[in-house]
C-alpha cells in the first residue's frame, strides 16, 4: 500500500452497503504489512530527533553538556530552549478546542517527570540516543507534589473540554432527610496511560513555509490549522497525511509537545526529521487519564428509590493546566432521583496534563456510581438489577429532557437472560465451582453520550458509474473507513464494491474529531449529505433533459438505487448514472456538503448510548486471585451500520473495562515524582490469557432524533458498565467492598 500522487490511500473495494458485517476493508492491508504508519516514512535527507526528558519532576533545569552531546559521531544538532526557532505562537496559551498548554522548550522549568528539556538530531537513531544521554542534565530539584496528601487543592472553573463544574437539581438535603437508607463510600481511581501499540511518532519536512506532516491523528483538519498557528504560515501550506493509526484512544487527538519539537527540529535545519517516542516517554507529555478520589452519597427512600445522590470528584491534573477528569458527570443522565448534585474539584500535581482517555469521565465515575448503587439496593435488601429498575429514569434527571431515544429496559432484559441472572442469590460467598474457588455475579449500567462534531464530505459520481468519497477522517482500527464507506454506497445507491474511500489527510474536506464515539455519526451525514447532493444534482441534469426516461420527473421525484435513478411513480421508467453523465457530455458530478448538529436538537433532547454489562468473577479464597470468567453485555446505540465492526467495539470495550477493574495502574514514586512501571511490563493490561468469555448483544433501538443516520457511538459505552459490574462481582464473591482500583489481591486476603 501507498500513498497517490495527491497523499490519499484508496483502500480495496468490496461488499455491500450499510447494515452488513463486513469486514474492514483495510484489514488485509495491515496484517500483510502494507499498511503505511507515520515512522514507516523515510524522506530523502531525513535526520532522526530524540528528546533528552526530564528525570525529575519539579525544578529547573541548570545545565546540559550540550558539547559532549555534539561531539558524538552523527550528531547533527542540540536544540534547546536557548536556540530552538522561534513560535509564531506561545505553547503556554492554549490554541483551539483541543489545544492545551503544552512543553516546547519555552524555558528551562521543569514541571513533570518525562518533560522533554532538549532535542538531539543526528544521522542515525542510534547516534540521536546516545547524544541524549550525553547531555547529563544536571538540575535545582524542588520536592514534587505526588498525591492529596501534598497537591493543591483548587475550585474548578470549568471541567474537561468546558463542562460545568458543579450540575444541580431539587434540594439535596431534604431529599437525605426523607431517605430511610444513607450510603456514603469513597472510591478512588488511579492515573492510567493509552498504551497504544502505535507510540506518538511524526515525520516532518518543510518546503520553504510550506509543511508536510506524517502523524497519527484523530483530528486532522483541526491538528493542521492549530500547527499552522504555531508556525505562523497558512493553514493550506500544512499537509497532515494519517492514513493508519496503530491506536489512539483520545490520545493523538491532543496536540502535544513532542511531535511539534520534531516539526521545530525540521525547520531549524532544513531537512526531514522523523521523531518517535519510546514506550517510557509517552508517560507524561502525550496525556493519560487522571487520577480521581471520588466521594458518593446516596439517600434511599423505604420503596428503593433514590431521594438525593451527590457525587464529588477530585480529579489530579498538572501543576500548569486545568483539565480534570469529569468523573461525576456520570451521575447526571442515568437514575432518577429528585435531587442529584455533581461537582468537581482539582488537585494540581506534578504530572502531565491529562486528557481524553477512552470514556473520559464516565469511566471512572461510573466505576464509583455502578459500585454505590450496588451497595444501596444491598442495604435495602434488593436485587441489583431490580433496584436499577426501581430508579429507571424515563427522562434525563439532571435536565428533565427526553431520552432520544432509550431501549435500557431491554437491554437489562436481554443481558439478564442471556446471562441467566435470575438463578443469582442475593447474599455474598455463596456460589464456588468444581474447584472450590469463590463465585460472584455483578451488573452495572452501561452510558455514553452522543456527540457529534462539525464535518465536511465530498462525493463524485463519475461516468463510468462508479463514485469517490472523500472526507479526512480517522480510522483507529475501529473500522471507521469500512463503516463510512457504507454510509456513502447507501446514500449513493451504489454496490461498495464501486466506492473508493479517500481519507487520512488533512487537505481533504474536514472530517471532524474520530473521538467521543462521535466519528461515525459526524463524518457519516457529512457523506450522506455530499452524496445526496450529488444525486440531487444528477437528478435535475436527467429530469430537465428531453432525451431522458425521466424527463419531467422532477415534481414526484426519482429514487437513486443500483447505480440508477427510478421515477418515484414508476419504477420501470429509470436510467444509469453513467447514461446520464455521458448524455450531459460531463466526466462526474460533485457534491460537497457540512454536516453539524442543530443545537436546538441538543436543547430538546438527551442523546446517549445505553447498555446493562453482566460479570462473572472466580476468586481464589487462600491467594485472593480473581479471574474474569464470563461477561454479557447488551447495547442499544441506535442504527447498527456494521454488526461485524460493532460487535469488535464492545468486545473491546468490555475487555478494557476489565483491565480498568482489575489491572491498570500507573504506579508514582512518591519521593520524586517519577513512574517506576512506564513500559509494558509492569503497567499491567489485559492479554489474551485475562479475556473471558464473552457475548455482546446488539439490542435493536431506532433514534429519529440523534442525525438523521440514526447513528450513536459504540466504542467508549462497553467500558461504562464493565467495571462497576466486575467490582459489584468481586463483593458477590467474596463479601469484601473494595472501593479503589484496580482490585487488588491485597485488597481481599
């Protein structure tokens, strides 16, 4: 595989139209090692940058043997906060709805531990490490701030990408005097790290003030203007090619410091710069998810139903940034409660900034939530799935909007059979199978919002009855191109096997954001829309020519199906896309078309995915080793474009709910600051050996008001039940309420 003249990847042609399972059509490219990651280029001259980073994680930066680096053999250049190019724009101010403040040797502070504090370029990848070694930084180390015991504690103004800090309805405290139930618990959640196999790489060449980027990238046409910010040049002179992701998770939606060092190396000197991090220096500048101390309080009237929930959230971010992970959000669109309070405080460390993390926010919170609630309908003597039941909210309880749509009563039903829930006891260590290990069954609730980003498409039909697609998209591996190009075959009325799908590069019409589970609804209309326009105008060429069957057709209408155009009041009366081109003396037709959500939409209308997650766990009662047995999970999340791709998101989702229970973990020492597990060793995910058995359902749901497409997420909402559901099972099993991940063996011997 490779790029065309113009940087586009046209991916094989085959199958059907939406609704299929197909399978990804970039699937045999990747696994025959043709598929092109931004460190496979090599331009002639290239030059390879590795950041010397910081070993401390407060002070300053004092010296650098800046000499001894460069006189190592294939040493190049040093660049360093006293002669890197200048920025057409600080990196202390924020740039754009995903720009943070982020490291580019602005000065010689040092405010976390993997900071880069200088650049070594060389000939070779081998002479650029062992120049960063020689640098011997020495510092002024100042004691680092590691955890709420020594951060500082602040109110926040706003909370991940401009959330609200504190959300609010009904009286909180008269609802706690009418509760004949109070359950209060705190539950922590630590830092977690992407980990996608792919590390945060860039290739950079400029062309005079022109630039040309290889990157991964979740937001190409966003990522492109803000870089062309930094360099003060056009954003049409930046190029962005991202034609395969090896993993993204929120992470290469970001922009950060390292890959924009690799871009300043490469003008400096005037040739290609490839950067790469290793697997240790994408701990810390590249984001992560926060760290959060959560605190739940829930009041229960006799019946079961809530009367108050308040859910606060400390969330750590870094000393010099503001994002906090929304962890109690997750509290506001799912139970019904008369009066519900979520707020969110901050906890400056000496860490990097974090950022989106694949379901930031309900993630953690739903891990805390999910828990609670089990220990309420404990307390008041209920089934866990009945006492859900008991407080299922028919409209958004923080809003009073109506759902959408919400088929969660049917995926509890659905899960709860297929699951075999009914047989469940009610009381804790009494199920353990042949091997005398204990048993527990957990559930917890599936939620995810339904964003959707400004995108822009372009469809041509072209005469010989075949059509190109284009739109600068992401496909992380999530099968985004497969499921877009079903998207545009269907509003073409074409077979796939006639669509080429371009995308993966910035200059194509925008995208929009692959993240928040939103890439398929957003780009999807964008194609809907350009390929209707194409079809309109198609439609009008054939019905205003006299020469054409559907001559006059232009009041009742023409259907477009199978690459041919069919009168709305007789069907037998049709013609071919490509007689119609060639008729009007025209190679193609183009149609170009936005896509973006009415707000007013928003205003009159909760938009999530939904789901019901059911675990089982076997618990080792002398070692206290728990295994994952079994899980079901059943999903509603509107129109299903592809079963095949939908089907791998939950499991993934699901897989990494229980790497969240029961694994991941960034472990900081806490005298300097440092991570003593950055590598994949010791920070612990789920392996093959750790994946139970598995079922996701995919519960039918037809949502008119979400696009027009139908479309919800489905690729962060596995993870939102998953891990309450998993800790809810070790309880059952065990009889211990462990209220801070990962479960730990300690936690229960």
């Amino acid at each position: 595989m490779s790029l065309d003249a113009a940087g586009n990847v046209a991916l094989p042609r085959f199958g059907s139209n939406a609704g299929q399972p197909l399978s990804r059509r970039d699937g045999v490219l990747k696994v025959t090692g043709r598929a092109t990651y931004a460190a496979d280029n090599h331009p002639n001259g290239m030059l390879y940058a590795v950041p010397a980073v910081s070993t401390i994680a407060r002070g300053r930066v004092l010296a650098l043997d800046v000499a001894a680096a460069k006189a190592h053999p294939g040493v190049v250049e040093v660049m360093t906060p006293d002669n890197k190019p200048p920025l057409a724009h600080d990196p202390d101010e924020k740039l754009g709805r995903f720009g943070l403040r982020i490291e580019a040797l602005q000065d010689n502070t040092v405010r976390y531990v993997h900071q880069p504090i200088a650049v070594v370029v060389a000939d070779t990848l081998e002479a650029a490490t062992e120049g960063a070694r020689l640098l011997a930084p020495r510092y002024e180390v100042e004691d680092a701030r590691t955890g709420p015991d020594n951060g500082m504690r602040f109110d926040a103004q706003t909370v991940a990408l401009g959330s609200p800090p504190r959300a609010a309805h009904g009286d909180l405290e008269a609802g706690f005097a009418a509760a004949a139930h109070l359950v209060e618990s705190d539950y922590e959640t630590p830092a977690q790290y992407h980990n996608a196999m792919e590390p945060h790489a860039v290739v950079a060449s400029w062309d005079g003030d022109h630039l040309t980027i290889d990157m991964p990238n979740q937001a190409l046409a966003i990522s492109a203007s803000a870089y062309a910010t930094y360099f003060g040049i056009p954003v049409e002179n930046v190029v962005l090619r991202s034609p395969f992701l090896g993993g993204g998770f929120g992470s290469k939606a970001i922009l950060n410091g390292p890959q924009l060092l690799g871009m300043m190396a490469a003008r400096m000197l005037k040739r290609p710069v490839k950067l790469v991090l290793t697997r240790a220096q994408m701990y810390g500048p590249v984001g992560h998810r926060g760290a959060t101390w959560q605190r739940l309080r829930l009041g229960v009237d006799g019946g079961g139903r809530l009367t108050a929930l308040h859910h606060h959230s400390l969330s750590a971010t870094s000393s010099f940034e503001d994002f906090l992970e929304p962890a109690a959000n997750a509290s506001q669109g799912l139970y019904a409660s008369p009066a519900i309070v979520s707020e969110h405080t901050g906890l400056r460390l000496d860490i990097g900034t974090p950022g989106p993390m694949r379901a930031p926010g309900e993630a953690s919170g739903s891990a805390a939530l999910e828990s609670a609630m089990d220990e309420a309908a404990y307390a008041c003597g209920m089934d866990p799935l009945d006492f859900r039941l008991a407080n299922y909210a028919d409209t958004e309880p923080g809003s009073g909007k109506p759902y959408s749509s919400k088929a969660l009563r049917e995926c509890y039903a659905e899960g709860a059979k297929r699951f075999g829930w009914s047989g469940r006891p009610m009381e804790p260590r009494q199920m353990r199978d042949d091997n005398g290990f204990l048993v527990g069954w957990g559930m917890g609730t599936a939620l995810f919002g339904c964003p959707q980003f400004p995108a822009s498409a372009r469809a041509t039909l072209r005469a010989n009855g075949t059509a190109l697609v284009e739109t600068a998209g992401a496909d992380m591996g999530q099968g985004a191109w497969t499921a877009l190009a079903q998207i545009a075959a269907e509003s073409l009325g074409l077979d796939m096997d006639k669509v080429e799908f371009h995308s993966g590069l910035s200059t194509l019409p925008d995208g929009g954001v692959a993240g928040g589970s939103g890439h398929t609804g957003s780009a999807g209309m964008a194609l809907r829309n350009a390929s209707h326009e194409a079809i309109r105008q198609l439609a009008d060429s054939a019905t205003a020519d006299a020469r054409s069957p559907l001559f006059g057709a232009g009041n009742v209408g023409v259907v477009a199906r199978d690459g041919r155009l069919h009168r709305r009041d007789d069907e037998s009366r049709s013609e071919s896309y490509a007689d119609i081109l060639q008729r009007a003396g025209r190679a193609d037709m183009v149609g170009k078309a936005d896509a973006a959500r009415d707000p007013e939409d928003a205003k009159r209308h909760a938009m999530y995915s939904h789901g019901a997650v059911f675990a089982e766990v076997k618990v080792d009662p002398d070692l206290g080793q728990v295994r994952v047995s079994r899980m079901v999970g059943a999903f509603a999340a509107g129109r299903i474009i592809n079963p095949k791709l939908v089907r791998s998101q939950y499991f993934g989702g699901m897989i990494w709910g229980a790497s969240f229970a029961l694994l991941e973990e960034a472990v900081t020492d806490r005298r300097t600051g440092r991570i003593m597990n950055a590598d994949l060793a010791e920070y612990h995910v789920a392996v093959n050996a750790d994946i139970p058995e598995m079922e996701a359902i995919l519960i039918p749901e037809e949502d008119p008001h979400v696009n027009a497409l139908g479309v919800k997420g489905v690729g962060e909402v596995g993870i939102t039940g998953t891990v309450g559901a998993i800790a809810n099972a070790v309880w059952h099993a065990t009889g211990r309420r462990v209220r801070r991940f990962p479960i730990r063996i300690e936690d229960l011997i």
